[in-house]
C-alpha cells in the first residue's frame, strides 16, 4: 500500500470535501481517501504502483484543483 498526499484548491466547506473524497476513492487502485477542506488536504490510500495522474484529475474533474503535496507518507 502506499499514500499519495495532495494540496487541494478551491474547497470551502464540507460538501466540497466530501465531493473530493468521493472522487479520489473512484479511481482505481483507490482505497480509502480522507480531505481536509480548513486545511485544503488531501490524502488516499492506494494499492501499490498507482499512477499520481489519475488522482489529479480526478479532483480536477470534480471541480477543484490538485497537485502532489511536498511530503509524501508512508511509502
Ligand atoms: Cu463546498
């Protein structure tokens, strides 16, 4: 397993967060995926070997705008 740790634009209340959410847990290899929108963070949890791109367009598809966070966890 492995984390992918997102910042994540645009969300501005819980609605957001959970549209994000349920998006990143949509793409494939997606385990379980937590979003912070006070923080505007995002984390998932994946099978290992994903690919980051999906993930970002995922959100970007959902209305938001995502980019791979600086720190990266557990992998
Ligand atoms: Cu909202």
């Amino acid at each position: 397993m492995m984390t992918i740790e997102l910042e994540i634009e645009g969300m501005t209340c819980q609605h957001c967060a959970r549209r994000v959410r349920e998006a990143l847990e949509g793409v494939p290899g997606a385990r379980a995926a937590r979003v912070d929108h006070e923080a505007g963070r995002g984390s998932v949890e994946t099978d290992d070997d994903v690919e980051l791109a999906p993930f970002l367009a995922a959100v970007r598809d959902a209305g938001y705008q995502a980019r791979k966070a600086d720190e990266e966890a557990g992998r």
